[in-house]
C-alpha cells in the first residue's frame, strides 16, 4: 500500500518493512507455545471525550489444541520479560513511524498478524473512535481483533493453515509401503512368520 488517502476505519494491509515485521515475530515466537498458528499484536488508540486516552494492546496466540481453534493471551508473558518488551516497542515504534512518513498520519489501530506457516504483515486503521467502555462491553467495538476475532471471522484461513502446518495424510501406496516395511521389520526380531501348514 503506498500514498494513500487513509481510509476512515476500515483496517487495510500495509506493507510496509519486513524487517521490522521479522524482529516483531521472533520477538512474539519465542513467547509462543507448540501448536500456535497465529500470533496477532495489535495495539489500538483510545479515545474519551474527544481526546486520546491511552492505548490498549492484546498480543494473543491462536493454537490448536485437539482440533479445536483456541486463542490465548501472549501479553502477560511478553510484558514480563523486560528485554522483550523494550525491544518491541522499539520495533513498533519504527512501524508506526514508517507509516506516518508514507500516510502523512498516525494509525488509530495498528495490527501485525504472524502465521506458522511463515506469512507476516502489518494492517492499520484510522479514524477510530474507541473508548475503554466499548471494549469492556458484551459486545466488543469491531475494531478490536484479539484471538478470538480471528477465531470467528478467520476460521476457514486459520482451518486451512492448521491442515497445511499438519501435512498431508499418507498416500495409499505410503501406507501400504509402511505396512510391508512393518512386516519385515517383524520378521528380523526373530519372530517365525513362515507358514507351517
């Protein structure tokens, strides 16, 4: 995405440094557990009475866990860990300055997404107005997308990644290749498998 108009709430993919999106995701990956299939950081501008209030962060993990997609929170783990935390806001620090030097404007929401397979972007939003009230309600505001929006908005793209991070099944000709390989195995352990009659 280069010289935009930046879009009124809507979240876009911009592409911006892969460096940087690299440095984030081993920062995030060594705080991640086996099974994780996603890790999603996004940190999103609040606002109370018209004037800026803070920033609320999830960094949150999608895992499979028996076949089911669960999400779980990664932040309390990375923002104990002095080192990690210092050295991502440092990289998130340079992302929203490459964005404001190629938009001219500071994102309201500012998400990276990490996929196991290897994928990695950054998406921004601007013109948002999120207050504290409307992520503490039953409903969160849209613009919050933790683990669990990805969850329900993602789940075909999260489905997919799972069976592809998983493998394939093996063929017929590799099953049936395992089972003689089996027999034989068997057969050197000394165990009489001829027929007697």
């Amino acid at each position: 995405m280069t010289s935009l108009e930046p879009p009124g709430g809507e979240h876009v993919r911009w592409d911006g440094s892969p460096e940087v999106l690299t440095r984030i995701r081993d920062l995030l990956i060594s705080h991640s557990s086996r099974g994780t299939l996603r890790i999603i950081l996004q940190q999103l501008t609040l606002h109370e009475g018209g004037q800026e209030a803070g920033v609320h962060e999830v960094i949150d993990a999608v895992l499979d866990v028996g076949g089911n997609l669960v999400a779980t929170s990664l932040g309390p783990s990375v923002r104990a860990d002095p080192q990690a935390a210092t050295r991502l806001d440092a990289a998130l620090d340079r992302l929203r300055s490459e964005v404001v030097a190629e938009t001219g404007a500071q994102p309201e929401a500012l998400e990276v997404v990490i996929d196991g397979g290897g994928r990695r972007e950054a998406r921004i939003a601007f013109a948002l107005e999120v207050s504290s009230q409307d992520l503490a309600d039953h409903r969160p505001h849209p613009a919050l997308r933790d683990g669990a929006h990805h969850i329900l908005h993602e789940a075909p793209a999260l489905d997919e990644l799972r069976d592809r991070l998983s493998g394939p099944p093996p063929s017929l000709l590799r099953r049936g290749w395992d089972a003689l390989r089996g027999v034989g195995r068997r057969d050197r352990t000394g165990r009489d498998t001829s027929d007697r009659g």
